[in-house]
C-alpha cells in the first residue's frame, strides 16, 4: 500500500463462537482466572472442566461458581486428567515456569498468563520444552488478539504508517503498598516492568521487532523492584519506542504509532478492547475504529482463548500472532532494564 488509505483493513480477530472447542483446565484460580473463565463461558463454546489450587477448599469455591466438573487440591492431579486438553496457568510470574513444565510434562497444551516468566531463561525453558514435547504453549498477550489490534497489525503490513519512526506505549497505575504483596515482593516477580511494563515493550516490539539498544531509568521501591521507569528502544533502521510503566502513579495507558505517512493513536488503555483514530499526514479527515462488541477490559481475554483453540486444531505448536519468540525477546529487553535499573534479572 504505502499510501495512506481510504478505508481501515477489516480486523481479523478469531470468531468467539463457531470454531474449535477445547477442555480447559485451570491452575491457580486468583483474580485473572476468575475474569478468563467468565468471559470465556460468557462469550465462546470453551469450556473448563477442571480447576486446581493448593487450597481444595478454593478449587470447590471456584468450581461451583462457574459450575466446573471437576476441583482439585493440587496441580498434579489436574494436568494428570485425561479429559484435559489445555492448562491455563494463572499463578503468580514466579510459578509460571514451574507449573508450565509439569503441564508440558503432562502433555498439555498450555497458555500462561503474561509474562510466561520472570526473566528469558524461563521463558527459553518453557520453549524449549513445549517444543520438545511437541505441545502448543503461548504467553497470555491478550491485547495482540484484540480486533483492534489486528487492524494495526494489517496496516503495518500494508506499509500505510510509511517508514516508522516513533512508537509510544505507557502503563501506569497506584498499587497499594503491600511487601509480601505480588506486586511490591521481588520473590513473586514484582515490579512495574513485569506487571505492567511487558505490555508497553510487547507493543513496541510488535511495530518494531527486537529493539538493537535499551536505554532505562528508574526508580526502585524499598522492597527492591521497580516502581517506576521510562525505557528508550532504539532500532536498526533508526525508529525508536519510547515505553513507560509504574505502579506509583497512574498513567493514560495509550500508545501510538507514528510514522511518514501516518500516525495511530490508541485509545487507554491500549491493552484493551476499544478503538483508535489513524491520521493521515496531510489528510483531511482521519480514520476511526471502534470495537462493535462493546467489551470493556477483560472481557478481551476470550479471543486469546478461541485463538489458541483454532490454532491447536490446526495442528499448530504456536501462535504466529504471537510466538515464542517473541515473547523472549520481550523479557531480554525487561532483563536488560532491570540490569540497567541495579536490579538481578
């Protein structure tokens, strides 16, 4: 294309309904799995048949509020089930290498909530693992299989934004101060980057590819993680992402795309379900996308789900929206900060 165009690409995001049908089964059933499983029964054909915690008493709470067959008092037992097709892991960061593998082990497919571990080594065990076994395993990156997200990424390839020489993303919002909290303990993988930090990198790494240089600055809280910091991603070819995350001061939570030809701006927060407006340079009227559906948050997490679905029908190891890959490099650049940032990786 290389031209600013006259109408947005459609989006391509995978039918919530209609396609593949899988048995979940989750592990760890905290705040994010309470959200996934409601908008997956709410809004797809998938299912989970079975939900495992530490505690039994948690797993049977959690099974008879979404009406889940089956609950059980260790991990084990679940990933051993042969009724389970795929793992949803949704522990703290620090657990997701850990329960990944025994899933892996298993022979389970498995999607684990971002990021799929605290540093790239985890994430390259995970991999490779997956790929040994020859098992699907992505990273929980909702925000990719959004339908706005699939507009943009249209564009990008049609070449409308020309040479690309600026992205932007920020996430930021006040955490209550907890030391022995997920978010504020460094042995539970705390931190802004790793909380919210992995979704602004993931989006300029998703323009831009792998960023050739890091440049961070920060500050780190007193239980040793970060609570704040900006991060300057350049690239060969010249364009730089300019990425932001905090847990100490509430942010826009947008981003943008800026190029010769065109710019995006993404409505906050990006992560999300919602819309974007696409300038044109020169252009007298910009472009305007809204999502029909009218989900708000996390109601987005179900076309992860059908995604990954589709893709393990079709015989697929991993996602090409959002592959392995991918993902380690997204955690290189979060080590990278952290090392800059006085911080172990």
């Amino acid at each position: 294309m290389n031209s600013f165009p006259r109408h947005l690409p459609s989006s391509t995001e995978t039918p919530l309904r209609g396609g593949a049908v899988l048995r979940w089964g989750v592990l760890a059933p905290g705040q994010i799995a309470f959200d996934f499983v409601t908008t997956l029964h709410r809004n797809t054909d998938q299912r989970v048949h079975a939900v495992a915690s530490r505690s039994i008493e948690r797993a049977e709470t959690f099974a008879r509020e979404f009406e889940i067959p089956r609950a059980y008092g260790d991990y084990e037992r679940l990933v051993a089930d042969p009724d389970i097709d795929v793992v949803y892991i949704a522990a703290p960061h620090s657990e997701h290498r850990r329960l990944a593998l025994l899933a892996i082990a298993a022979g389970k497919h498995v999607l684990v909530e971002k990021p799929i571990g605290v540093n790239a080594g985890e994430a390259r065990d995970i991999a490779e693992a997956a790929r040994a076994a020859g098992v699907f395993a992505m990273e929980a990156m909702w925000s990719r299989f959004l339908p706005q997200t699939t507009v943009i990424a249209t564009l990008l390839e049609d070449g409308a934004f020309g040479d690309v020489g600026i992205v932007t993303a920020d996430f930021g919002g006040v955490f209550e101060f907890d030391p022995l909290g997920r978010a504020f303990n460094p042995k539970l993988g705390g931190g802004a980057l790793l909380d919210l930090g992995v979704y602004s990198i993931w989006f300029a790494n998703f323009a831009l590819g792998a960023p050739s240089s890091v440049t961070a600055t920060g500050t780190v809280t007193s239980t040793g993680v970060d609570g704040q910091s900006a991060l300057v991603l350049g690239t060969e070819s010249g364009a730089q992402a300019l990425v932001s995350s905090s847990m100490l001061a509430a942010t826009p939570v947008t981003a943008s795309i800026s190029g010769s030809l065109a710019r995006v701006e993404i409505d906050g927060p990006f992560v999300s379900p919602g819309g974007f407006t696409l300038h044109g340079v020169g252009a007298s009227e910009p472009l305007r996308f809204d999502d029909a559906t009218g989900f708000r948050w996390r109601d987005g997490l179900a076309w992860q789900a059908t995604a990954v679905a589709n893709h393990i029908a079709d015989g697929l190891t991993e996602s090409p929206l959002h592959p392995l890959d991918r993902t380690i490099e997204v955690l290189a650049t979060i080590d990278e900060a952290r090392r800059q940032l006085g911080l172990p990786a």
